[in-house]
C-alpha cells in the first residue's frame, strides 16, 4: 500500500488549494459545480446535490505521446512546462480577485498580496524567456551575416585568381565574365570555381614544362596538337597529353617499328614511328 498525502486549504468562499504528492491543484466552485486545475489537466464537474448523480469531464495539458519506443519524453517538456505556468498564472489572477472581492478582510489582503506577486515573479519570468529568445535570434541572424560576408569575400577572392588567369592567357574574357555572372547570381559553388583555377593552374604548369624541354616554339605546336614527321614518340605523348589506346611493336633487324592508336585505327589518330620517330601519322 503505497503512502499518499492530500491537504486542502481554504482561500476564500468558494476557492481552496489543494497539496498533495503530485503536486498543487486548486478547486473553484462548490456544490453541484466544481473545476479543479493542476499541472496535469482541467477537471470539471456538474452534479444534482443529494442525488449522488454528476457529470465529469477532463481536459489534459499534455500533449499525447505516440506509442512507439523511439518516441523520447524531451519534446513534451516545453508543452508541461507552459501548462504548468498557465496553471499558477490562473492561481494568481484567482488570489488577486478573490483577495479583492474579500477585502478589507485579513485572508482578503493575504490572497490579494499572494496573487499579486505571484502575478509579478511570473511576468519577470515570461520577460526573461523573451529576452532569451531574442538573443538566440539575434545570435542566429549574427551568424548568418557573418557566413554571408565570408561567402561573399570568397567569392571576390576567386575572381581576383580568375583576371590574374586571364592576364596570363590561361581564362578567356568570355569565361571570366561567365563565372562572374554565375557568382553575381549566386549559380555557382567555391568547389566549382576552385575546380576551374585549378585546372587553369595545372595548364600553365604543363605550358612552363614544354617551354622548359623543347623551347617555346616547339612547346607551341605540341599545346596545339599540331603533328609532324620526325617529331619523338614523347612529343607525340605530349601533344596528346595522354597515354595510347592500343601500342603495337615490331622488331626488325635494323630496326623498331612501332604503332600508337588513339581509338581505333580506322577512325581515330594513329602514329607510326621507326626508331623512335614519327614516319608517318594519321590526324582526324
């Protein structure tokens, strides 16, 4: 048998608060009508006096819980928290009138003292949530200027990259105005544009590594794709700038016949080298 507690207090005619284990309640009204409100719910009961016949109905502050075992008890923590309060502001809006019906009584100054400043302390507290709330906000729209102004210094960062690209030759004007278009319209991701200046970055490394081995007219023609006889199976590499579909060789006694094709032989490039050199070569 498990212990339990109740004790009722007597306000005023008509209103008397409640304490027992679950918590406070107050009880308005008396016979043949009565609502009692906790922290829980609204009870409201209507009877004949005498007659041992009523009608009661309840009203829960809670929110009803889906019945599943993933469902936490977290997200129903605000709503009894704001029954809660709707139940003490009730408390206190009851003790100020009720205090003032009975004055100038001493339990009329007593629960017009009590209400008011339960009344007070849960205005001061209602002041601090808004108060809370609104530095959250202000916090939140404080982060979100300051990811937009990194955005947007990121943003001119590249296209500073992109004119020192297109000064080299590297980024045509079409293509900068292109993706200054793109950023203006916010059409465009910092990947994407890191991507285009790196590719830009790797073509003018590859340009400073012909010039390097071959000069720059030479170095020239290979970025061009531009073929001609005599030119090394390197060459023929480097112009390409990619590794043969399929190599065929052929050992001969003075010599080394060998056959790059780029796609297939009937449609594509194919390069014929003896020795090491381009004899003859097929260009589509």
């Amino acid at each position: 048998m498990g212990f339990r507690f109740r004790k009722s207090f007597k306000l005023m005619p008509g209103v008397r608060l409640n304490v027992s284990k679950s918590g406070l309640s107050t009880s308005i009204g008396g016979k043949g009508a009565t609502v009692n409100i906790s922290r829980k719910g609204t009870r409201t009961t209507v009877g004949i006096p005498g007659s041992g016949v009523s009608y009661s109905t309840y009203k829960s502050h809670r929110t009803k819980r889906r019945n599943t075992s993933t469902t936490s008890a977290a997200p129903h923590a605000p709503a009894e928290q704001t029954s809660a309060t709707g139940c003490l502001w009730l408390l206190g809006v009851v003790l100020f009138l009720g205090g003032l019906a009975t004055l100038p009584s001493t339990g009329g100054i007593i629960c017009l003292l009590v209400g008011l400043a339960l009344l007070v302390l849960l205005g001061l507290s209602a002041n601090d949530q808004r108060q809370q709330v609104k530095a959250v906000q202000q916090e939140s729209l404080r982060q979100h200027q300051q990811a937009a102004q990194a955005l947007d210094i990121a943003y001119q960062q590249r296209l500073v990259l992109m004119q020192a690209r297109v000064v080299e030759g590297l980024l045509s004007s079409e293509q900068k105005t292109l993706y200054a278009s793109k950023i203006k319209d916010r059409n465009i991701t910092i990947a994407d544009l890191d991507a285009a200046l790196e590719q830009a970055r790797l073509t003018k490394a590859r340009i400073l590594d012909l010039q390097a081995k071959y000069g720059e007219e030479v170095a020239s023609k290979l970025l061009q794709e531009a073929f001609w006889i005599g030119m090394t199976r390197q060459q023929v590499l480097e112009a390409k700038n990619r590794a043969p579909d399929k190599i065929e060789v052929e050992v001969m006694k003075t010599k080394t016949k060998e056959t790059l094709v780029y796609g297939n032989k009937s449609s594509g490039d194919v390069f014929v080298l003896e020795n090491g050199l381009v004899t003859r070569f097929k260009d589509r």
